[in-house]
C-alpha cells in the first residue's frame, strides 16, 4: 500500500480548514444566497432600488468563492486536479469571473451555474447525481426499449388513424408527436376522446399504449434509479463502517485532534532537547 505523502503544517491547518463542517455550511449558504441574489437581479424595480447592493453583494460572494477555491486547490494538490466535483466548482467560478456585458446573454445565463454548486457543496445531492450516473446504462437501455414500442405503436397509429385524423396521425412525426402528448396524459381530451366516440376499440387501443409505455416502461426507469441510490447507499455505508456521515466525521475529527496532539508533544520534545 503506497505511503500517504505528509502534508506541511501549513497545508493540514487549510486542509482541516476546508473540510470541516462549518466551512462547508457556509459555503452552503453562500450558494443559496448568490441564488438569491441572481433571481432578484430578474426583476427590473429590485434592480432600480437596491441593484448597486445586489451587484457588491455578488462581488463579494464571487470573491469568498475564488479564495474558498484556492484553498481548496493548496490543500489538495493534484488530487483536485483529478476530482470531478473540484474541477466542476473550478469552472463554475471561472465562469463567474468572466465579465458579462450587455452583449454577452450566453455569459450571463452562465452565471446559474452557481447554483449547481449546491450539487457538490450537499453531500447527499452528491450522492444521487453519482446514483444518477450510475444507472445512464440502465436508464439508456429502458429509453431504447421505450423508443421501440413508442415507434411500433407510431407506424400502427398512422396506418389506422391517417384518414380519421390527418393532422396528429397523417404521418410518421405527426403520430410520434401525438402519441407523446398522449403517453404524458395531455392528448385524451383533444385526441382520443373524440375518437374513441367514433370508434369504441380505439379507446382500447391507446389505454393498452399508456399501460405499456407510461405504467411499464417510464416507471422502469424509476426502478433503475432508486436500485442505483440503494447501491450507492450500501457503497458509503461501508465506506463509513455502517455509521453514515456523521460517524465519518466524528472520526475524521477523531484523526485530527491526535494529529495536533501528537505535532505538540514533538515539538515539546524538539525544545527539551534543544535545551540539553
């Protein structure tokens, strides 16, 4: 098993300093603020009153994070170059620091990106986007199947409906666009409810179309990503002994404090002998 490298004093003070709890809630809150903050900026009479509080008041967060980054960046090493979660807050801020004139709309959207920075602040928003990106092979293969029967049943649906309705199943978009608005619950009233009064099996024919579409297939995909959030809650659950977060914590608290401990009765030992 490869040495873990010692870090300097310096770099285990920043390195407590960046992941302890109270550093991390207060990032938090920052996040929300700066959400805060950038939803006011949407209403122009806010703007009018208080816009030159909001804009030093996004400064000065757009600052704490720069610094909270680059502590962040001192303390870890190349290992923040190699985490994905750092190097999404490293572009995050970048972004932030961009100047976004009256020109540059793209930038200025951009600037919500900071509220996904609650993704990698929460721990437990961490975990269901890494449940999420477990289940995309599962989740793909469901939407493969889903695209199947949603083109089977598009074919069929111009084949039979064509002549009754032309303009939602004239043709092979036409009746994907319907069948759509149909699988989400939004085409019964406008679609097949007059239909069906011309034709009762009709009825029929589109209710076996949701069962299997949206009370099978979508709910599979609930079932995949639940089975993945279960996963990734047995995989940190044994990463933390079975005592979740907080027992991590307490531990990590634990292995500090010895650490301090243990770098003063070295140095007492240095000064004792330096007097010898």
């Amino acid at each position: 098993m490869p040495e873990q490298p010692v870090l300097s004093p310096a770099r285990a003070r920043i390195t407590a300093l960046t992941e302890s709890g109270p550093f991390q809630r207060t990032i938090i809150v920052l996040i929300v603020l700066n959400a805060i903050i950038l939803g006011l900026e949407t209403y122009p009479a806010v703007m009018d009153s208080w816009g030159g509080v909001l804009e030093a008041a996004n400064a000065i967060i757009v600052g704490l994070f720069v610094v909270e980054i680059a502590l962040r960046m001192y303390a870890n090493g190349a290992a923040f170059w190699r985490d994905g979660w750092s190097l999404f807050d490293f572009f995050v801020v970048v972004v932030a620091l961009i100047p976004a004139g009256s020109g540059s709309e793209v930038l200025r959207v951009l600037r919500l990106l900071r509220v996904l920075r609650l993704l990698s602040a929460v721990k437990s928003m961490r975990m269901v986007v890494n449940a999420l990106m477990a289940a995309i092979p599962g989740i793909v293969s469901i939407g493969a199947l889903l695209v199947m029967i949603l083109y089977m049943f598009a074919v069929s649906s111009t084949v039979l409906f064509a002549d009754m309705r032309p303009e939602a199943f004239g043709d092979l978009w036409s009746s994907t666009v319907s069948l759509f608005r149909i699988m989400i619950s939004d085409g019964w009233p406008d679609l097949v409810v007059p239909m069906s009064q011309e034709a009762g099996w009709i009825a029929g024919y589109f209710i076996v179309f949701n069962v299997v579409t949206t009370f099978i297939a979508l709910n599979l995909f609930v079932a995949v990503t639940v089975e993945a959030m279960n996963r990734r809650h047995e995989v940190e659950a044994d990463l933390t002994g079975g005592h979740g977060e907080e027992r991590a914590d307490d531990v990590q608290s634990e292995v500090l404090a010895e650490l301090r401990a243990l770098r003063e009765q070295v140095s007492r030992l240095e000064a004792a002998t330096a007097q010898q």
